[in-house]
C-alpha cells in the first residue's frame, strides 16, 4: 500500500514536472512572437530617409530601418578567431597581367616577409605562352584561397581551413605532413618543407632559445619541417592596415588588394571599384571551369604599358628563391 | 587411423631447414637496413627522398597501393569461393588469408611512412574529418586488418587444437601456446555451430569490407583534379587491379610453400590449373578496365590528358609501360589459357611477373600524373621536374616487402598452411562415398 502511494506521487511530480516545463517553454515562445509581431507596427516612425545606393540610384527608406554602420576597428582586426577570420570583410585580389613585367619585386618581398629559404618561392610569376600563335605574358600567382578550396576538402586533420574572411590559412601546429592538399591543388601553390627550414633570423633566434608559435597569420613565422606552407595573403599585415607584401612591393601596380563587401581594390596609389573594374577590363579566373570559386582576378594582358621582353632579363627557370652567396 | 597420422606429419609445422633459416635472416636484415634508414628519415626529414614539391608522393604511396591491393587476395579465394561452393579452395584458403593479414598490415604501416609528421598520428583521431578520404582510410584499414585477422583465426581454431595434443611431448612449450589459442576447443556440437556460424559472418564481411578498401584507395586518387587521377573508372580499375595482384601473389607463394613443405600431395596440379584460369579471368578484367582508363580517352583527351597519354604510350614512362602491360597482364592471359602452361613452375614464373608488373603499375598510377601539374612547372630545381626514388626510398619500401614476406614466413612456420580438420574430413567424406558407391 505504501508502495503504490509513493509511487503515484512519483508520477504526478513527473507529470507536473512535463506539464510545466512545456508552459514554460510555450510561453516564452508565444511572447518572442508577440513582441516580434508589435515591434513592427511600434517602430515604424513614418519618417522617411532619402539614401543612394552604391550604383547611383536615389532610395527611400524608413528611418527606423536606418542603423548606424559599425566601422571596421582595429580592434576587429586584432581580436578575432584565427580558425573565423575577420568579421565582415571578404578579401579578394586583382591581378592586372598587362602592367607585369616580371620585375619579380613582389617574389623578393613575399620571399623575405615570409623567410622562404627552400627552392619554391610560394609567389611565382609564371612565363605563359596559351599556343604558339599566341602572345607570351607574364603571370604572377598567389593562392588562389578559393571559396570552394579543394584542398581543405581533403585534409583528413582539418589543418588547412577556409576562414569567413576568404582566407585559406594553414595550421601548421596540426599538420600530419600527408600533402594531400598539394595533390588536390590545381593551382600547385603549396610548398612543403622537406627539411628542417633553414630560415635565417628566425631559426636563428630560435636556436638562441626565443619561442616561437607559428601562427595560421603569418605563415612562415617560423616554417616547420614536415607540413605545407603556402601563400596567406598577409592577415598579419591587414591587421595593420597595410596591404599584402607583394602589393606594396611592385613598382608597376600589378597588384590590387580589397574587400568584396566594400567593393573596392587598391594597388596603394588607386582605388577602384571591383565590380566596374572586372566589367570593364574582362576580368577572369584561373581554370574558373574547376569550380574552384578562386578569390585571385586577372585582367587580361590587353593594351600592355609593358614590354614582353623586359621581363625575361630576370626570368629564370630553375629558380624562385634567391640564394645567398 | 594412420591416414590421419600421415596427414598430421605432412600438415603440422615444421621446424626450419637450412635454406629456411639463411632466407629468415636475410629478410631480418633487409628490415633492420630499412629500419635504419627510416630513422635518418625521421631526423632529416623527408628531404632524404627524391620527393619534392611536384612530385610529391612517391613509392610509399604507391607501394602502399600495392599492398592493399595484394590484401584483397582474401576476400576474393576466400569468400568469393566460399559462396560459390568451389570445394578445390581448400589447400589454398589459409595461404591467401596468410598473404591478406600481412599486405593489409604492411598496408598500414607503409602509410605512415609517408607521413611526413609521424609524431601526429594521433591527430587522424582528435581532429578527424569524415569528408577527407584519409579519415575513410583511417576508418577501413583498421577494420579490414581486424576482419582479415578473424578470418584467419577462426578456421584455424580447431586445428590449433589438433596442434596442441600433436606436440604434447615434441615441444611443450609450443603445445602450451597452442592450447591457449585454441580457445578449449574440444569439437562439442555447439562449439561447431558458433564456429561455422562465426565463419559465415566474417567470410561475408570481408566481401563488401575488400570492395569498400580497395574503392576508397581509388577515390584517394580520383577526389583530387589531376589529370590521370580524375576519373569515374578508377573504382572499379583498382578493385580489378587488386584481383590482378592478389592471385598473382597468391599462385606465387603457393607455389614456393609446395616445394618446400613437399606439398605435392594436397596442393595438386587441379589446384594450380584451376588459379591459372582464375588469373587469367583477373587478368582479363583488368584489362578490360585499363582500355577503358588509357586507350578509349584518347578519341577525347584534352591537352592536358593527351601530354600525359603522351608519355605513357611514347614519351617518358613508355618502357615502363608497356612492359607492365604486355608482361605483367596481356601474356600472362594469353599464356595461362593454355593448359601446359597452368602447370607449377610456368605458373610461378608468371605470377612473380604479375606480381612486379602490379608492383610498376602503382608506381606508373601515381608518378606521372603528379609531374604533369595544371600548371607549368616553374622556378624550381631542375631536379624536380622528374623523380625517381632515392636510396632511403628503395631500402624502406624493399624493407616493408621484407617485412610481409617475413610476417608470411613467420605464420608459415607455426601454422598448418592447410587446414587439417578440413582436409582430413573432407577425405573421410572421400573415402565414405566410394565405399557406399563401390
């Protein structure tokens, strides 16, 4: 007898418990819902705000819906995820192929801000040639940090990431060395560190016992034996302000750097407009049938300023990284 | 009764003679040279190899594929003639579950060769992927070598035990090992159901697990954009190559087992007349897939797929080629058609030709491809526009072929390499039917 009272009161506890939680959680959702549906009527002022859109045309709005912009801090740039990226930025690269001459500029920037001492620079400044009829151009690549990146599709660690920002960076803390990455690039990009990188400075500043933690944002601060390095388009550099080595460097502007969301690139002496520019010059992708979706643009090598053949003064096959004597 | 006894004589273990002990040292050195050269890899990095960034696998990679490949040697006599009720399998089943254990194990330890970072292995586990075919590799390899490893054990159960009472005054020590892995198998009724049932279960597994391993080695390929390796063909290519080298080792080992054991009497001239067509019909397949892969693109071929078509059928790797292709797959079909070549030695001398024409054909899979990048190759070395494999990449892949070799020779030693309970049962059952039919 006393069994079967404890246990109904156990039920009706469990019962009572169910019942009330369900209320609860109910009305939480119906007044969600309410003050959703009044916000509306509630904050609608009547007022009416007279805004122009980036392509010129005039647009009423209520000033109600108006918010002011958060501007892009540098406190944005410096607290954020490494593994998220930049909140609110999509960084995009304009490469114009008909002002390289193959200065190489930016191949000796990138090489010395990264302390790239292997045989590989991760810039390249291709001679291409598409068919005999053809002109020859110059072309300079990064990584491409493809929005569809097939390299971290296969990375079986996740040590290679694409960031919400567009950027694909490398964990090298992470890597397992299986360079299935490298065979998943189409844009063979990536470089791997066969040995224990000698790296100048910095292995230099190691051995004298200072740590140092490679990070995802600037990669080669240091390099480690056994995992890939590759082109990161600078974010440590952004963080600053500043634009990407290679743009800086480059004496004839090949280079633009931007955001996607402000629409805007710049060489540094420039700023255009992204969109009007990839419109007017035709700007295309690399191998954009892959699907790769690459964030790098070229202009075509159309109304050159530059001489094909001043550039193959400094062209040299069999190397990419200068070596010192 | 002395029937049996015999049988017993010629199936026990048997100590190693002379030839034995010189070809068990021999094979411990290669591996200890191979060791030592694995350590200079481990301190110098893979700089050692003649891998670079273009060429960025090498043999591991594809020796590693070799030995996937030779593990599917299992699932296909095993199971396959299982389900078929081929009765003739039975000399031969433990030998092909022998070579499978071992390539599957070689299998997991080449890959980790190749990685670069050894020391993060656990990383496969903590930050897993499940979109990565590596974590699929991470996932089947184990899993094959754990049913590869049951589908040895459990048959051979009741034969341990028979090896435990057989070596009582021989070798107690010997006797005591087999008596504890024979599970106190007495040979009851119900013992015999779980076993028979166990045996089922696995000898079915290991089909779809043989399928999914040798597929997801394929896809390791055909994920990735290159030329070469971006095909739907490559599936079912390299299940079909793997029925190539599995019986191409399979006939092989056989064939030396039989000689040294003096084995005549169980693995008979049938047997190897039956594994000659049975390659013959691999290697066909085979073949029907690699005119798929390498003949019918070329109506087709974009630049890029025509450069490297180029090189494999005039260019570069043509030698290679077409040795591996006529030598290690059109003449032994066309061979082993006849019934005077599906005798012992013709037949070992053409699976060995198989089996280094299966070993090329890796290495012809994954080269090439990777040195005919989208992109020129530019800036870098003239070195690493080719590749061949360095002095540390030949004595570690030849120490890994050692060390299967050495795994085989290791259970050929204290294992019956036929099944006895079966043998003996099935020529009771012999016997028992000619006396009722005479």
């Amino acid at each position: 007898m006393k069994n079967k009272n404890t246990t109904s009161r156990r039920k009706f506890l469990d019962k009572g418990l169910k019942v009330g939680l369900i209320t609860a959680i109910g009305g939480i959702g119906l007044t969600k819902l309410a003050s959703k549906l009044s916000a509306q009527t509630d904050k609608d002022s009547g007022e009416k705000m007279e805004l122009m859109t980036t392509d010129g045309t005039i647009i009423q709005v209520d000033s109600s819906e108006v918010v002011e912009m958060d501007h892009h801090t540098k406190e944005d740039h410096l607290n954020h995820d490494v593994r998220e990226g930049i909140p609110n930025r999509k960084f995009v690269m304009v490469i114009d192929l008909a002002k390289c001459k193959n200065a190489l500029k930016c191949q000796v920037a990138c090489n010395k801000h990264h302390y790239i001492t292997g045989d590989n620079a991760w810039l390249k400044v291709y001679k291409m040639q598409e068919s005999q009829d053809t002109s020859p151009y110059w072309m300079p690549t990064t990584c491409m940090h493809c929005d569809k990146p097939a390299c971290v599709t296969v990375c079986p660690v996740d040590a290679t990431f694409k960031r919400k920002d567009g950027l694909v960076l490398i964990d090298n803390e992470r890597c397992i060395g299986c360079r299935f990455c490298m065979a998943a690039c189409p844009y063979a990009t990536r470089v791997f560190n066969w040995s224990e990188p000698n790296q100048g400075e910095i292995t230099l500043a190691m051995d004298m016992g200072e740590e140092m933690h490679s990070t995802p944002e600037h990669a080669g601060l240091p390099s480690i034996k056994g995992t890939v390095d590759k082109c990161d388009f600078c974010p440590h550099a952004i963080q600053d302000g500043e634009l990407p080595h290679c743009v800086t460097a480059c004496p004839n502007g090949v280079f633009y750097f931007g955001d996607k969301y402000e629409d805007t690139v710049t060489n540094g002496d420039e700023t255009l407009r992204l969109s009007k520019l990839l419109k007017d010059k035709s700007g295309y992708r690399l191998m954009e049938g892959l699907g790769t979706d690459p964030s790098v643009y070229y202009l075509p090598p159309v109304d050159r300023l530059v001489n094909f053949e001043d550039g193959l003064e400094h062209y040299t096959e069999f190397q990419s990284v200068e070596k010192p004597e | 009764m002395k029937n049996y006894d015999t049988l017993l004589k010629d199936l026990a273990p048997k100590k190693f003679g002379k030839l034995g002990v010189i070809w068990t040292s021999s094979l411990l050195i290669i591996i200890i040279i191979g060791i030592i050269a694995y350590i200079d890899q481990l301190i110098k990095g893979q700089v050692v190899t003649n891998m670079r960034d273009y060429a960025l696998w090498g043999i591991y990679i594809s020796n590693f594929v070799f030995f996937v490949a030779t593990s599917f040697v299992g699932s296909v006599t095993v199971a396959i003639l299982r389900l078929t009720n081929n009765n003739w399998r039975t000399p031969i089943v433990r030998i092909a579950e022998i070579i499978s254990l071992a390539a599957i194990v070689m299998a997991g330890i080449t890959i980790m060769i190749d990685m670069a970072r050894p020391d993060r292995l656990l990383n496969l586990f903590i930050h897993a992927r499940l979109q990565s075919p590596i974590t699929w590799d991470v996932i089947i390899i184990p899993t094959s070598i754990a049913v590869s490893f049951l589908l040895l054990y459990f048959p051979l159960i009741p034969d341990l035990a028979i090896l435990k009472k057989h070596f009582k005054d021989e070798s107690p020590f010997l006797s005591k090992w087999y008596g504890i892995l024979s599970l106190n198998w007495t040979g009851s009724k119900a013992q015999k159901a779980i076993q028979t049932k166990s045996i089922q279960i696995i000898a079915i597994m290991i089909i779809p697990i043989g399928l999914i391993l040798q597929t997801i080695d394929a896809w390791l390929f055909s994920t990735t954009y290159r030329i070469g390796w971006d095909s739907t063909n490559m599936g079912a290519y390299f299940i079909s190559g793997a029925f190539v080298a599995g019986v191409g080792a399979l006939v092989t080992v056989i064939y030396v087992i039989r000689r040294v054991y003096k084995l005549e009497n169980y693995i008979t001239l049938l047997h190897f007349d039956k594994l000659g067509k049975f390659l013959v019909l691999a290697c066909l397949t085979y073949l029907y897939f690699n005119i798929n892969e390498y003949l019918i693109p070329v109506f087709t071929a974009k630049k890029g797929e025509l450069t490297h078509l180029d090189e494999l059928f005039t260019g570069h790797y043509s030698i290679l080629f077409w040795l591996v292709i006529v030598g290690g797959l059109i003449i032994p079909s066309i061979v082993l058609m006849f019934k005077k070549f599906r005798k012992p030695l013709p037949m070992f001398i053409i699976g060995l030709a198989v089996v280094i024409g299966s070993w090329w054909k890796r290495y012809l899979i994954v080269t090439p491809t990777l040195l005919h990048p989208f992109m020129p190759i530019q800036g870098v070395p003239e070195s690493w526009h080719h590749y061949f494999p360095s002095i540390h990449e030949w004595l570690i892949t030849l120490a890994t072929l050692a060390m299967a070799l050495l795994i085989i020779t290791i259970l050929v030693r204290y294992l019956p390499v036929i099944p006895i309970q079966r043998t003996a049962e099935e020529q009771e059952l012999l016997k028992n039917d000619k006396n009722t039919k005479s």
